[in-house]
C-alpha cells in the first residue's frame, strides 16, 4: 500500500516538513494548528486555524492533490476530513 502524498502546506521555507502524508497528515495539522492558537493568543494580529482549515480550499494554505503523485489513487478529501 502508498502512503500516499497528499499535498504540501504552504511555509515560507520549503522543507519536507510540509508535504502532507496519508499516515501523519492528522498528527501534522493538529500540531500546526496547536501553534496557530497559541500564537494567535500572543499576537492579536495572528489568526487561529483549526486542522481542517487547513485542508479546505477555499483558505489556500496548502496545495491539495487530487491525485497521489506516487501511485495515482484519487484523494478523497471528504473522507480525510472526516478524520480531524
Ligand atoms: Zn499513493
């Protein structure tokens, strides 16, 4: 089985630290938006974004595939939103 790539969040520094995995992608947006509310508490100027605003499209803060590069199974993001 691929554990397929799913997309990458947008950071100013490009590292592998943005690509969005099948198998860490949950852990990943709960830790960022963690950071994001805590932030957001020391700078009123921050916005908080929950883990599935990170994956909805219309915010634009990550590139979202459609398809996995790797293995070309179809991303069923309905279904991954399920799981934040
Ligand atoms: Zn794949």
């Amino acid at each position: 089985m691929c554990n397929c790539w799913i997309g990458i969040l947008h950071n100013y520094d490009q590292c592998d630290t943005n690509n969005l995995e099948l198998d860490t992608y949950v852990d990943k947006l709960k830790d960022i938006s963690r950071v994001s509310f805590a932030m957001a508490k020391t700078s009123g100027r921050f916005k908080a974004f929950s883990p599935k605003s990170y994956i909805d499209k219309r915010r634009g803060l990550a590139t979202l595939f459609n398809f996995c590069p790797w293995c070309g199974a179809e991303i069923n993001w309905r279904e991954l939103r399920k799981a934040l």
